[in-house]
C-alpha cells in the first residue's frame, strides 16, 4: 500500500510522541486525585455483550440507535466494542460479586468506541477517565464526585470550567412529567424531527437532549422537570446544593440537563468549557440507582462520571499549561570508534549509580560537532562527552548546555557525583526537565 493510503480509521487518532506530555500530565493528576479521595482502579475489557449496552444506555439512545460498533465474533456472538465505562463497571461489580452489602469507589480508564460524526473534539475512539461509586445513596457521594472533579481541574491549572447540575427525580416522579412532555410534543408534532417523532413513543425525555438547533424552541418551551420532583428527590437536590455551596463550588442549576443516556436518577451534572467551540462538554456524570438492579444485580445506588480526554487535552494546550516535558537530563556524546565500542556499558553504570535520571545516549555515531548539536536539540541540561582521546584516559567531558559555564574533566567513577551536582547548580531536579 502506498503511505498515501495508509491511514487510520476515519475518527480514531494516533496519539504522537509531541501530544503525550499532555495525556501523561492529565492522567498523573487524575490518579493522584483519585488516590487521594480513596477511589481504586479497576481494568475492565474492552468488548462486552451487545445485549449489555442495549439494556443499560437505553434503546432510544443515539449511542444504542446508531454509535455501536458492533459484531458478531467467530463463535457468532454478537459483541460491542464498549461506547463507555459505566456498564462494563457494573457489570463487573455484578460478576465479581462485589455488591453484597458492599460499598465501591473505583476509577477506570481507557479508549470508548462510538460511530458518530468525526469533528474537532468528536472522534470514533475517544479516552475517557472514568470514577463510580457503589451503594452510596448520596447526596454526599453525589458533591464529592464533583468536588474531586473539581480539584482536579485545579490540580490541571484549568479555570476555564463551568459546573451544570439538574435532578431528574425518580422513575416514579417521571412518570407525569412524562405525559405532560409528551402532550407538549405532540401539541408541536410539525417542529419534530425524524429521531424525535420516534422517541416520542419510546422514551419523550430523551427528545430534550437533542442536538439539533432547529429543536431549540419546541425544546425550550417545554415543561421542566425540577418543577415537578417528587419530595425526596427534591430534598436529595437541596441537599447537593448544600454540599457544593458549603464547599465553595459555583453551580449552576440547569433544568434541561437531561444527559444522553437513559439510565440516570436524580443527579446528573455537566462540566462544560467556553474554550472548544461546539464539544463544549468535558466531563459529565450523573446518579443511576435503578441500573444494577436493572440488569440482574441487588438494588444498589450509584453514581459517576467520564471525563473526556481529548477534550481535556485541547483544553490544557487551549489554557497554556505548561506541562513537564519529556526531555532528557543527560545526552552522552560518544564520538570514536573506541567510545562507540565502550559507550553503552560505560553509560550503564552510570544509570545504576543514578536511578531516576532521564540519560539518552548518542547512537549511531556521527562527529562530535553533529552529536553536540543533537545533544543541544534534545533539551538536556548537560552534555557527557566521551572521545577516543578520553576512553584511553578513562575521562568524560561535562559542558552544561544552559549556562556558559567552562566545560570540565573527571574520570569515570566520578561522573555520577559530577552530573548531580551540575545539575542541582542549575536548580534543576532529575527528571523535571
Ligand atoms: P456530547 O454531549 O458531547 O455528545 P455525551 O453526553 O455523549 O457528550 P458522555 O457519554 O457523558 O458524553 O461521555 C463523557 C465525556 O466523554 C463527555 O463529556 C465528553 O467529554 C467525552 N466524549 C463523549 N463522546 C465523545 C466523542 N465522540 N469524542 C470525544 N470525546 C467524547
Ligand atoms: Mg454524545
């Protein structure tokens, strides 16, 4: 094939040496603020049962009517490639056993699969960081998984984030704010379109998820389910208010916050940024009491969210973080036969006697003039250079390449203790270059 036609999946991306920085900064904060909040990881396949998807996201879903990668494996299984977390996570607390008089915080994360249109910020795999807690009826669990949401876009150095709640009440309270909604919809049939028309009979408040603008005022006009909460759901509300408003997190209520999948109860909360353009949503959760319980598990509360990692990578380039790099400490210049032949186990111990230091080493030989300049080119703080001249002497050469400090000698064992302390003179730790 020529490289012309050899190109990944339309929607799917390769995630480059020069993005990493990035991905690596946002998942090393998203583990140390889950780990700090006492929630533990869990790895969980990528493929499961198509049947689990369609129970638990919902039949009238966008995901379930037209996002899933679906097929039917060797033995005639017909299996999906997951379109995100939470069902594979409940499942997995159902197989396990987990939920028997048990409560769980766990995290995940990973590529999700959906078809849908590929734009900026929208892709057909797409990582997310996901948390969800089991057995907790909330609405504590609830403000804490917004509080940990929001600690880690402090810990990110990202401001331009805004918070969205809403309460979708119970099963039970829907039920007549249903048929009001439905009446409201079919007193404007002729503004629906087609994959509202049909949601109207299957499920009516998914029509206010829609992302059709031309909806927007038969969407708007439409009753609002905070005004028509059942008491406990409402004091469930109140309480999260209490919580964030306690914790000095802003919030807005939005009332048609409805969220794409069908399983959520009370809560749901979208964090939302002005600084991406139309995928404004970064990271999104809600409650789903009656999943579990829905798909052969014990009744048991719960709650979570996914975070976008694409997404939130957009956003910390778009915000000008600036994020540890990946650049070496240390580059060896090994120029000459002899020190070609020597260099790597020589460069060895060096690595042993310093663990933790990022030291590349020239390959592939070349001048030192050539090899200097590549040294200069990878960022590192100090060049080790090592000629024929000072393999028969058993010397290296030290030239700090950020300074015009004169360059400097020492023989070999000492060249561990030199590199520490030219580094630490350049106020610089191993490693954060
Ligand atoms: P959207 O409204 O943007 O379609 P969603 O409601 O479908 O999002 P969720 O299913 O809740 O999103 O997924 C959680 C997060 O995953 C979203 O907030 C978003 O940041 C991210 N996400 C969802 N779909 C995609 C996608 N196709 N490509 C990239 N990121 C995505
Ligand atoms: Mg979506």
């Amino acid at each position: 094939m020529e490289r012309s036609q050899l190109q990944p999946v339309r929607g799917m991306n390769d995630i480059l040496a020069e993005d990493m920085p990035y991905w690596q900064f946002l998942e090393r904060c998203a583990r140390e603020v889950f780990d700090e909040y006492g929630y533990q990881e869990v790895r969980v396949p990528l493929v499961e049962s198509t049947e689990l998807f369609k129970r638990s996201i919902g039949e009238f879903t966008d995901i379930v009517e037209k996002e899933m990668y679906t097929f039917l494996d060797k033995g005639g299984d017909s299996l999906t490639l997951r379109p995100e977390a939470t069902a594979g996570l409940v499942r997995a607390a159902i197989s396990n056993g987990m939920l028997h008089n048990q409560k769980h915080r766990i995290w995940t994360s990973g590529p999700m699969f959906r078809h849908e249109r590929p734009q900026k910020g929208r892709y057909r795999q797409f990582h997310q960081l996901d948390c969800e807690a089991f057995g907790y009826e909330g609405p504590d669990v609830d403000a804490e998984m917004i509080l940990l949401s929001a600690r880690l876009w402090r810990r990110l150095g990202i401001a331009r984030v805004s918070l969205q709640i809403n309460s979708l009440g119970t099963p039970e309270s829907r039920r007549g704010y249903r048929e009001l909604l439905v009446q409201h919809f079919e007193a404007h049939r002729n503004q629906l379109d087609q994959d509202s028309v049909r949601r109207l009979g299957g499920n009516p408040m998914r029509i206010l998820d829609t992302k059709n603008p031309d909806m927007r005022p038969v969407v708007e006009s439409a009753p609002l389910m905070t005004d028509h909460l059942d008491a406990e759901s409402r004091a469930h509300f109140d309480g999260l208010q209490a919580h964030l408003d306690a914790c000095g997190i802003p919030f807005r209520i939005n009332p048609r916050l409805v969220r794409g999948l069908d399983y959520y109860t009370r809560t749901v909360f979208e964090w939302t940024t002005d600084a991406l353009g139309a995928q404004d949503a970064v990271c999104s959760g809600g409650r789903y009491d009656g999943l579990v319980a829905q798909l052969g598990g014990e009744p048991t509360p719960a709650i979570g969210w996914g975070l976008g990692q694409e997404r939130v990578t957009a956003l910390l380039r778009e915000s000008g973080v600036t994020v540890p790099g990946m650049v070496p400490d240390v580059y060896v210049v090994l120029a000459g036969d002899a020190a070609e032949r020597k260099g790597l186990a020589l460069v060895e111990g060096w690595r042993d006697a310093l663990p933790g230091l990022r030291i590349t080493s020239h390959l592939g030989g070349g001048s030192f003039k050539s090899q200097l300049r590549r040294a200069d080119r990878s960022g590192a703080a100090l060049a080790v250079i090592v000629g024929d001249d000072e393999v028969a002497r058993q010397r290296a050469a030290l030239k700090t390449l950020r300074d015009e400090r004169p360059q400097e000698q020492c023989g070999w064992a000492e060249v561990p203790a030199r590199i520490s302390t030219l580094l630490l003179r350049q106020g610089l730790q191993p490693g954060e270059g």
